[in-house]
C-alpha cells in the first residue's frame, strides 16, 4: 500500500503549521506537504519542525510552494503530486487573510481582497486539485465561527441553506456583498461589518456544495468537512487568542484523519470535535 499523502494550504506558521505537525504525529507512513507562497519561509519552517518531532516524525515533511490565488501555481504543485504520488489522500484548506481592526484600507478594498483569498483562492484550489482524490480521501476547509451571522436577510439564509445551492448563486452571494461594501451599504443590506465573516460563510457554504457533490463522485468514501479552529494564539488575531496552535490544529487534524467510511461527520462544520449549526435566520 502506498503511503498516504497530504497538503496543508498556508501551512508555514500559525494553526497551518500545527496541523502539518500534528499529521506528522499522527499519520502513521504518510507524507505530509507543507506549503507556503514564500520558498525562503516554507523551508524555514520545515526546519523549525526538526526541534519539534522526532526523526522518524520529520522525515515525513515535504515542502512546497503554493499561493491559491495563483493558477499557476497550483498546477504546478497538482502536477507535482500526480507524478511523485500519484494522487492525493488528505487536504486541509487553510490559507486564508483577514485585515486588522485598525486597517487602514477602504472597506470596499478590504472586501475585494478577503474574498479573493478566503473564498475564490479556496475554490478555485480545490478546483485544481480534487481531481486528485484518492477514494477515502478527506477534505477539511479551515472556516471560523466569523462565519456564523444571525441577522443575513431570511432569503440569504434560504439560498445558502438551499440543498440546492449552486456555486453560481454562491459567487453572487459574495460579488454582492462586495458591491454593498464599495457603496458602504453592506450592514443596511443585512451583511455583518467583517470582510472575513463573510468570506468564512462563504467557504463554509462551499463545503457543503462540495459535499453534495462528493455523494455523486464515482471514487469512494471522499468525506469533505469545515472546522473553526477556535481563538488561537497567532499573527492572525494579534496573539490574543487563548488556545496554543496544537489546540487549535486539534479538530482539523481530527478531521483529516476520519477513519475509512466513517458515517459522521460527513459536509458539516465542526468546531471542538463536535458538530455546529452555522448560520441563523433573522435576528
């Protein structure tokens, strides 16, 4: 039996390294891939884990380089994988952006960018690489409780909760939220005052449709899942959070490692190992 073969997106610092370093624990034989935009910080960090695993826990660590917003990018390292591995058994979906409180970038801008990384970079990845798959292969898209609003308008919360739901009327969801946050309207129209909530819902929202259409999939047992990972001590949320990054990478790599044809969770959003509603209607 081949080794089992894993990517983790935006995975040299922060909840994405603790999850490369708990599949390297964890993984028995596997090949776990550290990814990161910058070569020079993805090999540093691949070091930095040498003091953190044992030897027969570190040789198990690949790097590669990876920027989901660039196509190109993404083929490269979907070939890669094809010709070493031959396909792909574990993807965990991190890579993600969310300005400052205190940003100076216009709203409208900040909107732009967020949901270009946290939404369309995630998808369009996902895109590009699920061709991979192996049967039994799992999937976990890193979200966040941001993601969870109460008060989108009833017809919003219809359309994403929609059994339904196309990943066009997903695209419309964020492209008009992105076109209220350019007026400065977005809260009058019923969108949380948070780029990243909403790009988080967004993915969230994603999963589920990649769920629905893992069911159809012809290779068997592909298990598809979001997580919020919780507040965690990172460069993300100004080292305020109150969880250390292994506490944080805790259900992601949970979920990663959902044994073969597990029932549950199976397109659902899990935060401390347990299955979460995410999305309210009204107030």
């Amino acid at each position: 039996m081949s080794a089992r073969v894993a990517v983790v997106t935006g995975s040299n610092k922060g909840i994405g390294f603790g999850i490369v370093k708990g599949l390297c624990q964890q993984l028995a034989g596997g090949i776990v891939y550290l990814t990161a935009r910058n070569p020079d910080l993805g090999h540093k960090a691949v070091g930095n884990l040498r003091g953190q695993l044992t030897a027969e826990e570190h040789v198990k660590v690949r790097f590669h380089q990876l920027d989901i917003t660039d196509e190109a990018s993404a083929i490269k390292l979907r070939d890669h994988l094809k010709r070493e591995h031959g396909g792909l058994d574990i993807l965990v979906s991190n890579a993600g952006i969310a300005f400052d409180v205190e940003a100076k970038e216009p709203f409208g801008e900040q909107a732009v960018v967020t949901i270009g990384i946290n939404y369309y970079g995630t998808k369009k990845f996902c895109d590009v690489i699920f061709p991979l798959l192996r049967p039994h292969a799992r999937v976990v898209n890193v979200s966040s409780r941001a993601g969870i609003h109460k008060k989108y308008t009833d017809d919003v919360v219809k359309t994403l909760l929609s059994e339904d739901l196309t990943v066009a009327q997903l695209d419309e969801f964020v492209e008009t939220f992105i076109k209220y946050a350019k007026e400065g309207t977005h809260q009058k129209h019923g969108y949380p005052n948070s780029t990243y909530s909403v790009s988080k819902a967004a993915e969230i929202a994603l999963t589920l449709i990649q769920h629905r259409q893992s069911l159809k999939d012809s290779r068997k047992d592909i298990v598809i899942n979001a997580c919020c990972p919780g507040y965690v001590n990172t460069d993300m949320t100004n080292h305020k959070g109150s969880l250390t990054i292994e506490e944080g990478a805790d259900t992601p790599v949970y979920l990663a490692l959902l044994p073969p044809d597990t029932t549950e969770p199976k397109g659902e959003f899990v935060y401390e190992r347990k299955v979460i509603p995410w999305i309210g209607v009204g107030s």
